[in-house]
C-alpha cells in the first residue's frame, strides 16, 4: 500500500496524522477463536478443508445476540482461513468473509444446499463494512490469504465473490495483478446469494444498494443503548452523590429521594434517545440527528414530567433541558451506524450542534443544583 | 423510505480519466454513479457518505474522495483523545 492506513472505525481508514476514529477498543489480536461447529474436514488438493454446517446452532445464535448488546463483541471472531459448505468442488465459487463471527454465520446459513467454499480474512473480529472502512479487509489480507490457503490449487477457476460491503478496502485491478484472482462483488447482504448465483453472478439494483429499514434501525441500537445505560447511571450517582449532602449531614437515602425524578428522567432520556429515534427516525423533522435526538428527548421528558407529576417548575424545566441535550447528544452518535451518513456532513453537525449541547447541559446542570438547593438537599450556607 | 443527510461530501470526479469500466457503478452502496455513452455520471452526489468504494476502484484515478467514517464519536474521540493514536470504533 502507498499511505500508511491508521487502523481505525466504525467506518472507514484514515491516513495517518489524520483523526482517527473511534467507537470501541483499540484493535487487538484474537487469541482464542470461536469454535465454527465444524466436525468434518475436505481433503482437497492434499489440503484439509474443516466443513462447516449452513445452519447456525442455538450457540451460534445466542452469541451473536449477546454481541448485539457488546457482551464478548471484540472476541467475537473465527479462525481466518478457508472452510467448505456443503460438498464443494474445484469448480464450486470462493465467497469471501471477514472474520466477525456475525458476518460468517450471516454468509453460512444462507448457504443451504450450495456447495461453496468460504474465504475468511483476518480482520480482527469485525464486520466486513467497518473492517473495510480500517483497511483490514484489504488488498493485502485478501491476496495474503489465497496465497496462505493455496486457493490456485483447490479451484481451478480465477473467480472470487466478494460483498459489495467490502469494496472500500479492496483494489480489485490489484488483486487481479498480485494473486491473479478475479474479484466480482457480490450482492450487499448475504440473503441475496442464493440468487445471486443463480443469475449468473448478477445482483439487481436493490440488491447492490444499502437500505436501512426499520429493523436493521433497531438491530443496531444494542450497543447504543447499553452505552446510553451506562452514561445515565454514571450520571444519576453523580446526582444522588450531589443530592446526599442535606442540611443534616450526608445521607444517601434523602439523597436517592431528592434525586428520585432526576434518576428517572435520565432512564426515560436512554429510550427517548435511542430506541424511540432509531425507530421513528424518517419521520422525525429535521436531517441532523441532533436535532432529531433532541426532538425526542424533549417529547419523552415532557410525557415523563405530566406523567410524574407533584414537580416543581424547577424540576420540570430541569428534567426537560437536561434529557433534551442527552438525548441530543446519545442520539447524534448513532450517526456512526447509519447507512447514510458522510464524514463531512458529521464534522458540519459537530461544528454547529456541540456549542448548542454545552449550552444546554450547563444550564440544566445549573437548575438541577438550584432545584436541589431549593429542596434543602445540598447545604450551601 | 429514503434517508438523507445533509448532503455534504469531498467527492469528486474527472470524467476526462474516465475508461468506461464501470467499477464505480458496481460498488457505489448509494448507486450514484451511472453509464451514459461509455462514461461513469455522477447522478445525485448528495447522496454520496464518502465510503471510497468507488475511488478504490478506480484502476484509472478518476475519482477522489476523503473516505472517512460518518460517525460522531469517531470524530468526536479523535479530538479528545489525540494521545491515544490506537483508538478505534466497533
């Protein structure tokens, strides 16, 4: 490669010296593989292929559901290499995967009575989309592992299908020059292979483009809303921390007490900034997810504020200007899994929202510690 | 239903080097690119998410863009967190 790649993002690589991104840990080597449900091997060509089932087990399952909420996420990788699926032969087409355990299973159990070969690169455990973006499903890992796997000896034809997911990070006329492989992109999601193959190695325009209906939305909001979780107990301790200090001393009970609105304002702002926008979020106005985030903060605290009732004004507007700027924020982050969003339109997003956001969380801060002076919970003379 | 955002993107296009291979076609997640008379077109750039599909493609370098994730806290880390040049998303 020319530059040298920052291994990086959600997204995509960034040069070095550039900002790079961020939304987990750094990238780490897996040690310890999951196991593919693999019982039998291929002997082919004097190679030893594992052939993996094309139907997911409870486990495989369970898994997978546990990674949505970021439980094992960075450890959720297989083997690199090549498996077999179905009774492959030297003609059967090479798919090509990454190594998350999520993208594999996604590919495998739509593989039901075809006979193919899967490539799986090292890419860290992630996704083929966002490992593209890093550049580790790349050129260099795709023509390291033919060579590693000897592909030129177990098919005889140059053909290797690659998702059209992975293409940010794959030079094909590259490929094609340093492994001899021909690299033909395949549909965006796995559901469409079957048909895929079945047209002669065509996709359709619906199947070459990236869609984000309703439940990919909501597929993805796991991780966003454990974090939002977590956001919202560190701040609701803060609060009951703060609201402890009473005229008689420090105590915890009228401290939970005092802070009792404000803990569940913060619980109502995770689902008004998460769940509730990801959902709705064609039909909330405005194109910057701040904007959207904070629409949706400030109706889920207003619904919690008449609900709740037995508030003072102070804490209404406290509740409101607080769970708005949350929800603003938590919700503006979800940009990074969205199918639509560009790096340049972010940055402009940040530049405008972030000064508004500050202004929002110092002011609410500010009512909420007048709110709670007012209470007599914080001892200030 | 289609989603936009704001519309902002570095993409840009020399149909001068243009081979007519249609790589950009193919890979482009937004299908913004079309054929017309042997040549890529951009059709709605807006649409564009600076992916670099297309400009990684591009075996004839007609095609430049500042690829780039389109997430906040990726940007919003990298300023906070210059020290730490390893930081990465998901």
């Amino acid at each position: 490669m020319k530059t040298e790649k920052q291994s990086c993002g959600c997204g995509q690589a960034k040069e070095a010296q550039k900002e790079e991104c961020s939304c987990g840990g750094p990238v780490k080597e897996i040690v310890k593989f999951k196991e593919t449900g693999s019982r039998w091997m291929i002997n082919i060509a004097g190679e030893s292929i594992p052939l993996v089932p094309a139907k997911l087990t409870a486990t495989d399952i369970i898994g997978n559901f546990l990674a949505r909420f970021g439980i094992n996420r960075m450890d959720h990788a297989v083997r690199p290499g090549l498996y077999a699926v179905g009774r492959p032969g030297k003609t059967a087409p090479v798919l090509v995967s990454a190594n998350y355990k999520m993208s594999f299973d996604a590919l495998r159990k739509e593989l039901s009575g075809i006979d193919a070969w899967i490539l799986v690169l090292d890419t860290k455990g992630v996704n083929v989309w966002c490992a593209a973006g890093k550049g580790t499903f790349g050129t260099q890992e795709l023509i390291k592992r033919i060579l590693t796997v000897k592909l030129d000896k177990i098919v005889t034809h140059k053909n290797l299908i690659v998702p059209q997911l992975g293409a940010p990070g794959i030079e094909t006329h590259l490929v094609m020059k340093h492994s001899g492989f021909r690299v033909i992109y395949g549909p965006v999601e796995a559901c469409d292979i079957e048909e895929f193959l079945k047209n002669g190695m065509n996709a359709g325009e619906k199947e070459r483009t990236v869609g984000f209906g309703l439940w990919k939305r909501l597929e993805i909001t796991g991780i966003e809303f454990v974090s939002a979780v977590e956001i919202a107990a560190i701040v609701s301790l803060i609060a009951v921390l703060a609201a402890s200090f009473t005229k008689n001393g420090f105590n915890v009970i009228s401290g939970i007490s005092n802070a009792s609105y404000f803990i569940g304002a913060m619980f109502v702002a995770v689902f008004f900034s998460t769940i509730i926008p990801a959902a709705l979020m064609p039909y909330l106005p405005g194109r910057m997810f701040s904007v959207k985030g904070a629409i949706s903060g400030f109706a889920g605290s207003v619904i919690f504020v008449l609900l709740a009732g037995g508030m003072t004004r102070l804490t209404q507007a406290a509740v409101i200007v607080l769970s708005t700027t949350l929800a603003s924020f938590v919700f503006m982050n979800y940009t990074g899994t969205t199918t639509f969003t560009s790096l340049t339109g972010v940055r402009r997003e940040i530049e405008i929202s972030a000064p508004v956001m500050i202004m929002g969380a110092v002011i609410g801060t500010g009512l909420q510690i007048t709110d709670f002076i007012m209470k007599g919970a914080i001892k200030w003379n | 239903m289609e989603l936009t955002y704001l519309g902002l993107n570095t993409l840009e296009y020399d149909v001068k080097k243009c081979a007519g291979c249609g790589m950009c076609v193919t890979v482009c997640p937004h299908r913004i690119f079309k054929m017309d008379e042997k040549k890529a077109v951009v059709t709605v750039k807006e649409k564009c998410i600076e992916c670099g599909a297309c400009a990684k493609n591009c075996a004839f370098g007609a095609i430049k863009v500042d690829a780039g994730p389109g997430c906040a806290s990726a940007v919003l880390l990298s300023r906070f967190n210059r020290k730490n040049k390893k930081a990465v998303c998901c």
